[in-house]
C-alpha cells in the first residue's frame, strides 16, 4: 500500500534514490525477497528493506565501477544497508558477493532454499502484522532518527514518547489482548 507517497514525493520517488528514502521512511514494515542476482539499483533497494529474505543461490554485486560510474546516489542506501567498511570490498571492486557475506553483513536477515521460500515470507508477514500499526511508524521513525539522523532524542524525550503512548488505545488493546490470550484487533490473517 503506497497511499503514504504524497503527490510532491511521487516524482522524486521515480527514481532509484527516491525510492529508496520513500522505502527507508515508509511508517510500514517492508519486507524484500531475493532468489538469483541482485544487483546495483536492486541491492540499494533491498538496503532500504526492513527486513531481507534471500535463497541459498542470491549473489549480490555494486557493478556501476565496471561501467566507470560511482554509484554516488545508491551510497547512503547502501552504507546504511550493509554498512561503509563491507562496502570497501564489494564496491570499490565491483565484485559479486554470496548470501553468506550479505548476511553477514547485516544486509539480509534470512537466508532459506527456495522450496522454504513462501512459508518464510508468510512467518514474517505473520510477525509483522502481530505488531500495533501506531507503535511500528514510532518505533520504525526512531530507529531512523537513532541510527543516522543528525537528532538524537534525549532519554527524557524517548521516555516522554514512551509514557504518552502508553495509556493509547492501542497500547490498551496491545495489553488486554495479551493478558486475554487473543490476537489484537489490528491482527488480520
């Protein structure tokens, strides 16, 4: 569902790096699933996931210093994704990299032969929807602002954010389903 791409954003967001911040600020969870290559615009893509599903045979690669291009505008999707000091190897030289150093990298989170492929994608969307639609975009936009925004809250911020959400009908739906045994009303199967 992409009804949060406000017109303004719909042009920037035709392009890669656009895409790529629509993705990274998106208040929905995003899941990417890779089988076989993924590669340049499509690895910055998969860095902007919030969570990476990959089969066994997934390579990986940053080409553009094949072609004699920097990927300049793919770089902080990727430094993000799988961190400045892996990239030093894979996109300074174009090389390919297997599953086994995306996920060591941090790039991918689940790594699975394709005939475990769908029931892995349906656990994860499972997990995701068990979780409060509010507390997910607070929680997804702090972990933004924490990780590589130049705004770091204070604790008292944090804790202030925390208490305010928590006497929200949401939390009291979170709580009572939980003491009731229950999925919450959010929860659709």
């Amino acid at each position: 569902d992409f009804s949060d791409l406000r017109e303004a954003d719909a042009e920037s967001a035709m392009t890669v790096p656009g895409l790529c911040e629509f993705l990274d600020e998106l208040p929905k969870p995003t899941i990417c699933v890779v089988h076989g290559a993924c590669m340049g615009a499509g690895l910055a893509l998969a860095a902007c996931a919030d969570m990476v599903i990959a089969t066994r045979d997934a390579y990986f690669s940053i080409p553009e210093v094949r072609l004699g291009l920097p990927p300049a505008p793919l770089m902080p999707a990727l430094i993000r994704g799988c961190g400045a000091r892996f990239l030093r190897r894979y996109l300074l030289s174009g090389g390919r990299f297997d599953v086994a150093a995306a996920y060591r990298a941090g790039l991918v989170q689940e790594v699975c032969d394709l005939s475990d492929l769908e029931g892995r994608i349906g656990f994860s969307i499972d997990e995701y929807l068990w979780a409060a639609p509010n507390a997910v975009a607070i929680a997804k936009s702090l972990l933004r602002q924490l990780s590589y925004s130049g705004h770091l809250p204070s604790r008292n911020e944090l804790e202030t954010t925390f208490n305010s959400l928590s006497t929200s009908s949401e939390a009291k739906e979170g709580v009572a389903s939980f003491k009731e045994g229950r999925p919450p009303q959010w929860y659709r199967v």
